[in-house]
C-alpha cells in the first residue's frame, strides 16, 4: 500500500492474447496480502478501485483476519456501497462467508491443507506447493457446490477458481462442473490445448 498507484490503462485490460486465441476478462482480481490488516488507509485504496477502472467487475480477496472475520459485516457492506465484488474463499485461514456484494460472485477454492498453513505460522518457510497441496474429495465438492449454487439466487453471475495445487485445479474443477449438471470437457484435449499454447508462447512469457 505505498506509493498510489497510477490510474490503469484500461483499453489494455479488456482482453489478453494468449497464442492465437483472445481470452476475455471476466473480472479484476485485488488479493491483498496477509500483511495488509484493516485500515482507513486500505479502505481509501479500495475504495478509489471503481474510479480507476470503471465499469470492470472488481472482486477483492482479504487474507488478513481483520477484515474477515473480525469485521465481516463491516466489510460487506463497504464493498457493496462500492459495487466491489467479494471473493469467498474456501481456505484454512479464514471461514467460508459466502456473501454477494455485486451482481458478480466470486468463489476461489485454495484447498484445506491445514498443516502447510500452520508450519508456516510456527515460523517455518512451506512453499507455495506445499501450502496448496490438497485435493477436494467428492463430499467437500459436494458441499461447496451447494454453496455455489445459493450464491446463484443472489448474482447474475457466479465465477469459481480452483487454487490448489499439481493437477488438482484441473481434477476438481472437472468434477465440480460434473456436480452442476454441466459436460465437462475431456481432460486429454485440454492437456493437448494447453500444451500447443505454452509452445506459442515467448520463451521469455513462459511460466518458470
């Protein structure tokens, strides 16, 4: 939160190449790091987001507990006075609140790997992989999916994201598509349309 960012260029954020394909963007994501507690300051930030970039969803994810669950109510209802999206997170950190503060709805699943997220409040170093290393069984998939679908009643539009780790995004979310009653695609082709765009790339934009 130091120096005020510049306003945005936002003919550039409307959509993105990736290889010969033209992805659309379905919302801003702002996931504030787990330093960055409560404030007037943050609140200001937050606050300036629509002015900077109008007419973009913009969806916010708290990681700090003094936002959630320590001001939840709070919290809610300034995003909603500032038609921001709130960001559901089903993690070890904070309780599952999902709430809808704009007609977008966003749910990121981070998996339920207690024991990474603890070693690193004892002061140890996991690494991102271990921390999110955790893949949803049927019955956990089953809950959330529910919780998804009451979101639905509330928001035009109901935006889920798998953020564990190895191919577990890619497993649960065919899984999860399944559950709703959707086809999910099959998961050689995907392997096989993933591949052909990491070789399209610049070697230099690759993932490291």
């Amino acid at each position: 939160m130091g120096r005020s960012p510049k306003r945005p260029d936002v003919t550039a954020v409307g959509t993105c190449r990736v290889g010969s394909r033209v992805v659309g963007v379905s919302y801003i994501l702002f996931q504030l790091a787990p330093w960055v507690g409560y404030s007037s300051r943050a609140l200001d930030y937050l606050g300036s987001l629509p002015e900077r970039l109008p007419g973009w969803p913009l969806a916010v994810e708290f990681r700090n507990s003094s936002w959630i669950p320590q001001r939840t109510t709070e919290v809610l209802k300034f995003l909603q006075d500032h038609g921001l999206v709130y960001v559901a997170v089903d993690c070890p950190w904070q309780p599952l609140v999902p709430e809808v503060t704009a007609d977008t709805a966003v749910m990121r699943f981070h998996g339920r790997n207690v024991q990474g997220w603890r070693a690193q409040m004892h002061g140890k170093q996991p690494s991102v992989a271990e921390k999110y290393d955790y893949l949803y069984p049927p019955g956990g998939l089953e809950a959330l999916c529910d919780t998804a679908r009451s979101l639905e009643e509330e928001a035009a539009t109901v935006h889920i994201t798998f953020n564990n780790n190895r191919d577990y995004p890619v497993r649960n979310g065919l899984q999860f598509r399944a559950l709703l009653g959707q086809s999910p695609p099959n998961p050689e082709v995907l392997k096989a349309a993933y591949v052909s765009t990491e070789r399209a790339l610049p070697k230099t934009r690759r993932r490291r």
